[in-house]
C-alpha cells in the first residue's frame, strides 16, 4: 500500500533540493516503520519539488498514476504532445513521473505558465540518490 | 494477486524470491515485477521481516556500487536498505536504470550488499512464508548469468 506525500512548504533559505532530501528522509522512516504497523510498506520511485520563478513556495510530489490534469490545460497538452497520457514514451508512461505532478500543482495554485516553473533535483526517496530527469519531462518542461 | 502495473511503475517495491537456491531481495526502483512476485505474499513478508528478529551476519558490499553510485550519491543512505537486508542473510540487488540508444529506460541487477559467508544465507523456513521461486527463463538467466550469483563466495 502508498500514501500520497504531497507537501506545501515555505522555504527561506535552504536550498530547495535539501528540503526534497529532508522530506525523503521522512518519507523512508515511514516506510521502515512497518515495524509499527504503519500501512507504507513501500517507497514512491522519486521525489521532486517545484515552484513557480521568485516564489519561495514549494510544492513536493511523488511519481504517481492516474492524475487528473483537466485542470491544467497548458500541461495537459504538453504531456499530450508526447502522446496519450499513461502510455508509455520513453520507457516512462507520460503523467505518471513527479515533475508534471508537482508542475500540476504549482500551475493550480498560481495559475502560472509551464515556462515560469523551476524544478528541485529528482530524488529516489530510498536512497537519497540524484535522478535524471527522463526524456519526456525534458521536453515538456525544456529542462 | 498481482501489483497493479501503475504500482509496480511508480514504486520502488522491496521484494522477494529464491533463484537457483538462492533467496534474494531485490529493490524494483520503478521496474516490473516477475510473475511469480504475489502481492499479498511479498506484503506479509516484508511485514514478517520486520518482526521477527533474526540474527544479523557480517556483509558484503558488491564491486559494482561505487560505479553505480557514481559522485552525485551519498553512499551510507544508498547502502543502508540493502545491508539491512544482506545481514538479514539475502543477497541484495538493486536495479540500476540504464539508459539504452532509444532514450528509454533498461533495468539492470545489481549486486549490492550479500552475507560474506554463504552459509549464513537465510532459510527461507526462518520466514515462516514461502518465498516464490523464480522459474521463468529470463530472470533465472538474468539473476544467475548476469550476477554470477553462485559465484559469489
Ligand atoms: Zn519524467
């Protein structure tokens, strides 16, 4: 079983991709904490966070099927461009990676454009390690 | 019952299994799980893992790590999962993205942590739940072949 992590946060001065690594880290104690009869026995694949250019929100989403992104046209088209979202391109089935879903996030709350979003690093929340970002996130996000 | 393939796709899934006698746990990293990997059973052993207390042993960490890794990584929080299974007495593989000409994504094994002494290779009675076998070609050729895992010690 998962749960969503999905978090809003402030940041000050930290770097933002130390704020994703933070919340990775809670992310595998509450994976480990099975031991206590957590419900999480396993871990989202990555991890990223994104904000909207000169905002010092962050918002911090997994990898995860199945999001709606009706919400987010401008988005939705891009992903589409791609091809149908939830099939595969690139070995990646498109919607499906943290980026669109924390971008989708960023979009709804500032209603901003997809060339005004700035990413975190891409974190596999089990080892802490850096991931690149995969084809299709590069050509919708022009990362 | 199987993990639903949005699942298997999105999460990095701890499991399971024995090939050529050997038990392993394998860290899916957003890759497919073989067929024999049933949901409910891989669930009740993860859960059983964490319960009972078994008795740790001396581990080794595989030759490949550091070229996995590469510089970005920090090697402590990457290594701690995989010896925690190691010392549990399962060899423990990751699988490492690749990516291939096409601009998609291969998954390869590998070796991260395993018991410096084969004899202390956990028996899968100790669980108290039978690990599934791997019986498919492809994966006993993938995790014997390309690991040479009988040869490790
Ligand atoms: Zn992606």
């Amino acid at each position: 079983m998962s749960r969503n992590f999905s978090y809003r946060i402030i940041i000050n001065r930290q770097s933002p991709t130390v704020i994703v690594k933070e919340k990775c880290q809670y992310i595998r104690r509450r994976v480990n904490r099975i031991k206590n009869h957590s419900t999480i026995y396993d871990y989202p694949s990555c991890a990223v966070g994104c904000r909207r250019i000169k905002s010092n929100e962050l918002f911090i989403e997994t990898s995860r099927a199945h999001t709606d992104y009706s919400r987010t046209p401008a988005l939705k088209t891009a992903l589409e461009n791609l091809g149908i979202i939830g099939t595969v391109s690139y070995g990646n089935r498109i919607g499906w990676c943290a980026e669109p879903n924390a971008a989708r996030s960023v979009i709804i709350s500032f209603s901003c454009g997809l060339n005004q979003l700035c990413f975190t690093e891409t974190i596999r929340p089990r080892t802490l390690e850096k991931i690149a970002y995969c084809k299709n996130c590069k050509n919708v996000f022009k990362l | 019952m199987k993990y639903r393939i949005d699942y298997q796709l999105t999460h990095d899934i701890d499991w399971f299994a024995v090939v050529c006698g050997i038990p392993i746990h394998v860290a899916s990293n957003g890759n497919i799980l073989p067929n024999e990997v049933d949901s409910k059973i891989n669930r009740q052993i993860q859960k059983r893992l964490a319960e009972i207390h078994l008795d740790t042993c001396d581990v080794s960490i595989g030759q490949e790590v550091t070229n996995v890794l590469g510089k970005s990584g920090d090697l402590d929080f990457y290594l701690e999962t995989f010896v925690e299974y190691a010392s549990m007495g399962f060899v423990s593989i990751d699988s490492h993205k690749v990516l291939n000409e096409r601009g998609s994504i291969d998954f390869r094994p590998v070796i991260v942590a395993y018991p410096s002494n084969r004899n202390k290779l956990i028996v899968p009675e100790a669980i108290g739940i039978h690990l599934p076998i791997l019986q498919n070609e492809q994966h006993k050729s993938q995790f014997q072949s390309q690991l040479n895992l009988s040869n490790l010690w």
